[in-house]
C-alpha cells in the first residue's frame, strides 16, 4: 500500500510507448494543448483531466537551458500524450519543440548540447534542440525502456526486458494458443502485471549514428535491475571515466524476493567484466547510485533495515579510493527522496519531507557528519512541495507543486533563493480559477503530542455558513499529506464542490521524524485511527462546519481507514467512500504479493498465534466489524489492482449489501491501484460527488 501518493504522480508523468516511431506516418491524432472551457471559477473534473501535467527535467551542459514534458490529455480519446519544451534558464525563450502523435520520453542532451537524445517507439532518437532533424539511434528488437549515455557518448547504457518465466506455449509445443501460466513460486504478479519478463542493464557501443556489440551486463541472471516497479535509469549511473556502471538489484527471486527488501549497488567493470557488491552487509533498500563528477566519491540512498520498506531513507556516501562509508544524514531525523550533485564535487542538494512540506536541502559531503543545525541547510521554504532538484549553476532546479497548483518547472537562484516558475504551463487556467485557502492547523492528540491538519476551504467561503465536511485519510500508510497535487486524490476539487477538507497527518505519516512514522507499524487499529478522530472532532467545532454532515474517504490504507471506521465512528460521520482499501486482513495477507510489507506492517502471518501483534492486528480487521456498520457506504476499485485485490472491494460492496446498508460499488475492470484514463477518472469524481452530495447535502 506505500507510496500511493507518490506514485500517483510518477504515473501521470509516465510516457507512453508506440509501436510506430514515425509520426509522419502515424495515422493517430495529436494531442496538444486543450481549449479549456472554463464555466465560473470553479475547479471540475475535465479541467482537472485537461490541465498539462509537466515532468521530467534536464538540464544542458552549460547550464544555460531546460528540458522538460508536458502530458496533454485528450478526454474523447481517453489517452494522454507528452511533448517536449525547453525555456532558458531566466525563464525567456520557451518553445514547444514536439508535436507528435506519441510520447517522447527519457530525454537528455547529448553532443555538447547540440543534439537532444529521447525515447520514441520504444526506440532511442535524436534531434536538435529545436525538435528538427529527428534521427533513430537504435533498433534494438527487444525495445528499450530508458538509457543514458557514456561522459564520451561512445557507449550507451539502457534497460531492456528479458524473459524470466517459461510459458504453457514452451512448455507443450502444440499448445500455441494455450493462456494458462504454469506457477512454481511466489512474486508470479507484482502491482498490475503478471510477471513474465525483468528489466536487465545492457551496455552497447555507439559509433554517433547506431549501437552495436551489446551485452547484458546480468546475462543468464534471473534478477530485476532495475526493480519494479518504481525502479528506472535512475537506478543506473555511469563513472565520470566511463570505466564502471553503478546499478541496483535486488538479487532474489520468488518466495525469497516477496520477504526482502534487500537490495545493493552494484559496479560492474567493464574492462574485465567483474560485478562488486558495494553494499554487501548493508540489510535494507540501496537504490539511486550518483558518482560525482570528479569520480572520487559515490552517493546512493539507502535504508537500514531489511523487510521495511518505509524505513528511514539515509543519503549516504562512499570514498571510491579508500571505500570507507559514512551516513550524511546520521542526525538528521528525517527521509532523503530525490538529490544531486554539485559540479564542485563537495555540495550535495536533495528534497525531503520536514514538518509537512517537500523542500531543498543542501549538505557538504565531505566535512564530517555532526550532530547541529549547521550541518544541513534548508533553501527553500513556503507552502509547496519540491519532488525534485537538479544542478544548473547559478539555479537549481525542480519540479515545485502545492494543494493550488499542478507541479510546475521552478528555478532557485542560489545567491538569494528566489523562485522562478519557468513552465508556466497551466497560468492561463489557473488564473481563471478560485482556489480554496489552504490551512494548516497544529491539533492536540490523545496522546498529548501535536499534528499538522491541513484545512481547505471552499472557494468564496463565506464564515457564516455551515458547510458538509470530508475527512480525508491519507494512504500508504507510511506516506505525506504534504502540499501534493493529484488528478485524482485532488483537495481542491473536493473544496470546489462546498465542502471542508480535513486532512490530517497522522501516525505514520512522513515528515515529523522517525518516532511518529514507525508508530502505525502494528498498530493499525490504534493511535492513528484516534488521531483520524481527533482532527474531525476539532474541526467539526468551527461554527461554520455541520457535525450533522460529516463523511470520511480514502484510498489504499485509506480505504482500510473508512472500513475501520465504518465500524467504530460513534455515528460521527454520515457517508463514506473507500477506493482499492484492505477489508479481510486475513485474505489479503494471502493474496498480495509483497510480503516483507504485511510481515513488518501487520505483524506477519494469521496463522502464527504466538505472535501478538499479528494476532491484534487480525483481531482488529475491519470485516470483523460489518456487525457495527450503520452509516451509507460507496466503494471503488480496479481489477488490474493485483496489490490490494478487487475482491476486498467486492467483499466489502456484499457485507453492506446483506445488512441493507445503502452502498454503492465503482469496478474499473480497465484499471490498477489508481485510475489512470482520463474518461475513468472523470466518472469516480463525478459518482463521488453524487454519492456524498446525496448523504450531506
């Protein structure tokens, strides 16, 4: 159930492949920019559908100029489509450069930056930096899913798929039209898919105008690298001498692959062809390997523990002459999500999660780590998030989001830290829309500790009414309610249909140290659901809110939150609405597939009765609970949701069926863990608003 928020975001930026690389010949229409119809100055799902979701920067050698995509939306078509932009990096000069039928994607500057590499087709191309001249690089048979080239562009690393499971088809040869997939161990689906390949590094020399000589740096290994299904290039780097790739993989398969976390860096020479586990001994996630660019040192994030996969994430480093390690943020009680490197070598820049909000970092790699203000400074700060940075001189520069505002391409000036929105990609619509005033309030727990609840209001709030409220829980369940903006989980559009949004950051949660994140594990029914009621209860005293009409909604562990609370609200709440949440505790620990998060999450396996965190955790599943079900319920869910199975959904639609409790079930048979098309989207906020509309209005 972890990082449903963020990988939400990471899917919308997601590009998709096309099996003809031609646009010229391609017989699909284009998807640009769409005319918005904007009726009021309210927020609605078509504009939310059709405002550009912009992702994906690089920056130019001579830190001149950005790269970067916008995904357009098409809602007839029910697809999306990302073109590619560059703007200098003042901010003038920004110019669409494609117009295609497909999605660019994975782009970088090659050729001293004359010549911009992309994906296309499932193909690497290039074209000059005003989108003319577009040649194909490769014609790899497999595809190629990302790839980055060598400091001397002779040699170019990229990830292809290769075959990882023996079919019914090569098993009995005249059963060619045989579907059935013959199973001998664990991790067989994985988040939407069946898993019948894995992504394998390949390095392939490059002559400037084709590859060739390719090999398969894990050739004749069964193991994923990068991993899925968050893993990409980013997870491979290049030596500034060209000599070593760095990669992550986590070296397991099936029953041991589903209890591990543990996963390494890897060097592999490519003069002698040796791999070294630089990680060895190290028990939890390694991911994101970044040499710097002298080549002296190594720094990669990593987590401590193995089987936690929302353990602290450390940035740490390794002197490649001496191979001594050392944690940068040893005292620092916070998650490292994204970092670079500074052209001198020393500075380090990163994002992280502190006290609610995603901001930039800055740390000196090289002095010695120390406990101390001092040590590590923050750059930016305001109500909005950071989910990315990356080096460009004078700037940094990063994709920047808020609750009021789609993630956009911003520049911090160094010298004094202020900000420059550089895409400026959805100014026209948004200046046409009232946003709702965002919040944030410091509540007393149960417990006596304090929690950040954003509030948002409705546009033109008027403080001498009373208005319906919705709280939201948040899913993961070790995830931010941070200033994010989602197509789908979207506050604003919540606040834009009259109602208070109240979402609280409660146990669990990133941002406010280790303590209050690791609290939830075991803990399920406990401290987090108090703290759900707490924030509801406090906000439900405003004279301008109904306590009479109250609902709560959430996905993922925030669908398991409305079921559990569906079962233990005191008749607080009036209406609820679950999207793809755990039911049966006991039948989900057998059909999900990650089986390191439900042993360190619940506590481990139902069966094992000697273990009284499991057992509470079982005891305490919301099913267990229908008895006390008196409140209207609607649920949604995607079949292709092979984390939480659409049967818990089902399960759930049933038991409030056969105890007459008005409820309402959403199936998306064409939809995983979130819903992605543009069409499908539009229907869930269109039925969520009726439905809440129905109990609270």
């Amino acid at each position: 159930m972890k990082k449903s928020y963020l990988f939400i975001f990471m899917l919308t930026a997601l590009i998709s492949a096309c099996n003809n690389p031609q646009k010229e010949e391609s017989s699909d229409p284009i998807i640009g920019k769409a005319n918005i119809e904007v009726k009021g100055d309210r927020l609605t799902p078509e504009i939310l559908h059709l405002l550009g979701q912009v992702s994906g920067v690089s920056v130019s050698p001579d830190k001149q100029k950005i790269l970067y995509g916008v995904s357009y939306g098409d809602i007839a078509l029910n697809k999306r489509n990302r073109e590619l932009f560059t703007v200098n990096v003042d901010g003038s000069d920004k110019k669409q450069i494609t117009h295609s039928a497909k999605s660019e994607g994975d782009v970088q500057w090659i050729k001293s930056g004359d010549k911009i590499a992309f994906l296309y087709g499932g193909q690497i191309w290039e074209m000059n930096p005003d989108g003319t001249g577009r040649i194909q690089l490769s014609n790899y048979e497999k595809g190629i899913d990302g790839f980055c080239f060598s400091p001397d562009e002779k040699k170019i690393l990229f990830i292809s798929q290769v075959k990882s499971v023996e079919l019914a088809s090569d098993l009995y040869k005249d059963l060619d039209k045989a579907s059935g997939r013959v199973i001998d161990d664990m991790m067989y689906k994985h988040w939407d898919e069946w898993v019948e390949t894995v992504p394998h590094p390949f390095i392939a020399d490059f002559d400037g105008k084709s590859i060739s000589n390719v090999i398969d740096i894990l050739e004749g290994e069964p193991y994923e690298a990068p991993m899925k299904p968050f893993g990409g290039i980013d997870d491979l780097d290049w030596s500034p001498d060209g000599k070593q790739v760095a990669y992550t993989s986590r070296k397991k398969t099936g029953k041991e692959y589903t209890l591990s976390t543990n996963s390494d860096i890897y060097f592999y020479n490519l003069d002698t062809k040796e791999t070294r586990n630089i990680t060895e001994g190290m028990m939890g996630y390694d991911v994101h390997p970044r040499f710097s660019p002298d080549g002296k040192y190594i720094a990669w994030l990593s987590m401590e523990r193995d089987g936690y996969e929302s353990d602290k994430n450390r940035l740490f480093l390794m002197d490649m002459g001496t191979g001594e390690k050392k944690d940068l943020t040893q005292y620092f009680d916070f998650d490292v999500d994204n970092f670079c490197w500074n052209t001198n070598s020393q500075t380090i820049y990163f994002v992280s999660n502190v006290r609610g909000t995603y901001q930039i970092h800055t740390v000196n790699a090289l002095e010695p780590v120390v406990a101390g203000p001092d040590y590590i400074t923050k750059i930016t700060d305001g109500m909005y998030d950071y989910s990315s940075v990356a080096f460009a001189g004078d700037y940094l520069i990063g994709m920047r989001r808020s609750m009021s505002s789609p993630p956009e391409v911003y520049s911090v000036q160094l010298a004094d830290g202020s900000q420059n929105n550089l895409s400026q990609e959805n100014n026209d619509i948004l200046d046409k829309l009232t946003m709702g005033n965002v919040e944030g309030r410091w509540i007393k727990t149960t417990d006596g500790k304090e929690m950040l609840t954003w509030i948002i209001y409705p546009p033109h709030f008027d403080p001498n009414k009373k208005y319906p409220a919705l709280l939201y829980c948040q899913g993961g369940p070790q995830n931010s309610v941070s200033q994010g903006w989602s197509v789908h989980w979207n506050h604003q559009i919540m606040a834009a249909n009259d109602y208070i949004i109240v979402a609280p950051n409660r146990r669990g949660v990133i941002g406010f140290g280790q303590e209050w994140k690791e609290q939830i594990s075991g803990d399920y029914p406990g401290q987090n659901m108090q703290d759900y009621l707490t924030a509801i209860d406090e906000i439900a005293k405003e004279p301008f809110v109904d306590e009479n009409r109250l609902g709560a909604t959430g996905a993922s562990y925030g669908g398991y939150s409305v079921y559990y609370l569906a079962g233990h609200h005191n008749k607080r709440f009036k209406a609820f609405l679950a999207h793809a949440g755990v039911f049966n505790q006991e039948s989900k620990y057998l059909e999900t597939e990650e089986m390191w998060f439900a042993n360190w999450d619940i506590g481990g396996p139902y069966w094992d009765k000697s273990n009284p965190v499991a057992q509470r955790t079982f005891a305490n599943s919301p099913h267990r609970f229908v008895d006390k079900w008196d409140t209207p319920i609607m649920i949604t869910h995607g079949e292709l949701d092979y984390r939480i199975l659409a049967s818990q959904g089902m399960m759930a639609f049933n038991a409030a069926q056969l105890r007459d409790i008005p409820s309402r079930l959403l199936i998306f048979p064409d939809e995983n863990h979130w819903i992605l098309k543009p069409q499908n989207g539009i229907l869930f906020q269109r039925e969520f608003f009726r439905w809440f509309d129905q109990w609270l209005k």
